[in-house]
C-alpha cells in the first residue's frame, strides 16, 4: 500500500534559476483532510522559499500547481489502497 506521498515542486522564477523540490507527506492512518491540509502547508513552504527573486504571482502559481499536482497523487494512491485492499480481502 501506498503509505507516502512526494509532493514535488518545480518552481521557475524570473531571475532565478530553477528550483525543485521534493517533500514526502507520510499518508498513512490520516483521513483526506488532515492529508490536504499537510499538502497546502508544505506546498506553501516550498515555493515561497524557492530562490531569491520571487515574485509572488510567480509563487502563487507554483503553489496552485504543485497542491493540484498532489491532490491527484492523492487521489491516485487512495484508489490502489482501495483496489489492492479489495484484492486482499477477496484472496480470504
């Protein structure tokens, strides 16, 4: 099952180079809420720190990309728990 998310960032500024991050949001045991909220607060984090020269557009697209990039990542490891729990539970 999947018990970890990595949320990653690619955060391009003007005067900057690029900047990438990895964070990983341990997934497992907590509801979709608590999940979403991490996802936001790490996401925030991340682009804001991404480099000198951010302009805050520019950070306000990084984070609306990387939360929408997350929360499918979200839904995706939801949906292979269900199926491998389904799996699981037909194989008893």
């Amino acid at each position: 099952m999947i018990r970890i998310l990595t949320l990653s960032t690619l955060a391009l500024f003007a005067a900057a180079p690029a900047f990438a991050a990895d964070v990983h949001i341990k997934i497992a045991g907590k509801d979709d809420a608590l999940v979403r909220q991490e996802i936001r607060v790490a996401a925030r984090h991340v682009c804001r720190n991404a480099g000198p020269g951010r302009l805050t557009v520019a950070v306000q697209t990084c984070f609306d990309e990387t939360v929408r990039d997350a929360q499918g990542q979200l839904a995706q490891a939801r949906a292979s728990n269900q199926a491998a729990e389904m799996r699981l539970a037909r194989a008893q």
